[in-house]
C-alpha cells in the first residue's frame, strides 16, 4: 500500500488532466490494480486518508470508490472498508449439450465443490407440482448448493425432482446426474431460459459479490428419453463468471 500511497501523493496526475476529480481519481486506482501496485485481496486506503493525501473531498473519493465497487473492480466488506476484488477466471459453457456441472469443471480441469444449501424431501409447491407434473400431495427432492470451482464461488443452483425420480436426495454428494445415470433416470434433453439479472442480497452474500451485481438466472427443465420431466432446476450465475455460448448455423434457402 506504501507505493500506492506513494503515487497518489505525487500530484501531477490529478493537476495536469482534465475531467471530473472522481474520474481521474478512479483511473489513477485503476492504474494501481492493472500495475500490480495493490494485489488482489489487499484493502485500499480509506476514505479519509485518500482525501488528505489527495486534497480532495470525502464525497468525490467516495464516487472514485463507488464507481470501481460497481465495475465489481473493488469489493466493500461492512466494518472492515474496500478491498480490491480477486480476478475471476471466465468459464465459457456451451449451450449444445446436456452436462453437470461437476462434467463442465472438470473438463476444464478445475476442482468442482458444493456447499450444500438445502438437501431433502418437501412438500411440492404449485410451481414445482405444474412443472414436474405431478399432483398435489407428492413431494419433491430439492438439492440446492453453491457450487464453486477450485473454490470460487461461480453459482447457486436450486433443482427439484419428484420423490419417485430421486427418493433418496442424501445420496447426491457431488454430480446429480451421476446418481440420475444410476437409476435410469439421467436426462436426455433440456429447455432452458436465461435472463440478466442484479442479484439481490441473499444471493449475494452466499456468492460473495455486492449486492446489485450483474447475474444470469437461468431455468432448466430437463426431460428424460421417455418424455417424463426429471428435473426443474432454477440457478444464479456470478455475471463477472461466465459466458454462455450457443453455435449457430445458417439456414439453407
């Protein structure tokens, strides 16, 4: 921090240019970051120092900071002040084919791991019964979990299936669609619906990224060889994590 300190103090960055004070104030932290001059994980100044070393207001320093908190560039943990966020390494996921997300990490050789959210029997909701098929008093086997990829928090993923498709939810430890393959009951199709979205508080904070951050909410109903639905899955994906790519062809006239 001594050296970021050190560039802030030498002035002519912010006497020779023009524009907004916040603007050049947030490029200059920026320069820092991309120069390797503050690492990931490591805390900014505060407010306070920066506006005495720089001369400037609290309220322009705050902008500075609000702005680069949005860029999710810098991540502000309450009590403990502005950090610079960890870079995220980008997941690309086809939309071709039908795979776990256990499968997608691991053919790109990182580490998947879950932090379960939600394993068990319940009662169906009207949501679950329509979609699913089934009729009122079944229940469901709801798996929800973060999934991470060599520890990164990259989604939450809520899928329910009725009782007679996974009977025995605890049974799930890491690929869904493994346990599903062992009783026949792997799906062979899916529809799926994406849609941006900023993620509200609880999703969040178990995804470890402020609050209003851009997001992918994605629905899955996934269908087994038979026609029978088998799972209805309802995901958050850390927008700053991955791109979804579809392969498109041109129709012949």
């Amino acid at each position: 921090m001594t050296e970021f300190i050190s560039m802030l103090e030498n002035g002519d960055w912010l006497a020779g240019s023009s524009g907004p004070r916040y603007l050049l104030l947030r490029r200059r932290i920026l320069q820092a970051i991309d120069d390797g001059v503050l690492k990931e994980n490591e805390p900014l100044p505060s407010e306070r120092e920066i506006a005495a070393i720089t001369e400037l207001s609290r309220v322009t320093v705050r902008k500075a900071v609000a702005g680069l908190v949005e860029d999710q560039v810098v991540v502000q943990k309450r009590g403990s002040g502005s950090f610079v966020a960890p870079k995220v390494q980008k997941v690309e996921q086809r939309l071709s084919s039908l795979t776990s997300f256990s499968e997608d990490m691991a053919r790109r050789g990182m580490e998947a791991s879950s932090e379960w959210l939600r394993r068990g029997l319940f009662p169906a909701s009207p949501e679950e019964i329509f979609t699913l098929g089934l009729t009122s008093g079944q229940r469901v086997a709801r798996v929800d979990r973060l999934r991470k990829a060599d520890m990164t928090p990259m989604a939450i993923e809520r899928a329910s299936l009725s009782e007679k498709v996974l009977p025995h939810p605890e049974l799930v430890s890491t690929s869904l669609y493994a346990v599903l393959r062992t009783s026949g009951m792997q799906p062979v199709r899916a529809i799926q619906r994406i849609s941006a979205r900023n993620l509200e508080h609880s999703d969040a904070e178990i995804l470890g990224v402020p609050i209003g951050s851009a997001g992918l909410k994605i629905e899955r109903v996934s269908y087994h060889a038979s026609g029978q639905v088998v799972e209805f899955t309802r995901s958050v994906y850390r927008g700053d994590a991955y791109d979804f790519i579809a392969e498109l062809q041109i129709a012949e006239n």
